[in-house]
C-alpha cells in the first residue's frame, strides 16, 4: 500500500486532451523511474467536466522526486492550459486503509 497520496481536483471540458497527455507523461515517467505506483482518475457524477486525479506514492520522498522532476513541471504547466481554472492539490499521507476482500 503506498505511504503517500497526492490529490488533484480540477475542471475541464477538455478532458480527452488532459487524458492523451497524461498517457504521454506516464510513459515519460515509467521510462524515467519517477512514476507513481498507481493513479486513478475520476469523474464528479454531480458536478460537468469535474475531475479527480489520486496519484499513490510508496513515500513522500518518492512524490517530491516525481514533482521536482523539471518533465512532471512541464505537464502540469501543459495541464493547466487545458484546465476550466487552477487545479486543487491535496498531500496526503497514508494513516489506514481496507478493502472489502
């Protein structure tokens, strides 16, 4: 289970194009060995063209070399062109968690 969580909430009407380039980044940081251990993305059933990107870390370290890396810079900047407005960042560290398996 990762230790570290970062969140990101944000609006678009431009969501395929948000999807294509994070499939892009998410090669870029596979490649680099910087990429979270897992993401989901998400969709606000109440809200139009509202988003939820969960982003798990195995540590906060981990999370802070994968955000000071200059490439994952570069895709938020390119992130937020395509944004309804500035995103929402949530840093998180993991206390409990359980499944229903």
């Amino acid at each position: 289970m990762a230790g570290f969580i970062q969140i990101i909430e944000y609006r678009t009407s431009r969501f395929d194009e948000v999807r294509q380039l994070g499939e892009d980044f998410r090669e870029q940081a596979k490649a680099r060995g910087t990429a979270p251990e897992r993401v989901t993305i998400t969709k606000n059933r109440d809200a139009d063209n509202s988003y939820v990107t969960i982003a798990e870390f195995a540590s906060y370290d981990a999370a802070m070399a994968n955000s000071n890396d200059p490439s994952t810079q570069q895709f938020a900047e390119s992130m937020s062109k395509l944004c309804d407005g500035p995103p929402n960042f949530y840093n998180l560290d993991y206390v409990d968690g359980w499944t229903g398996s």
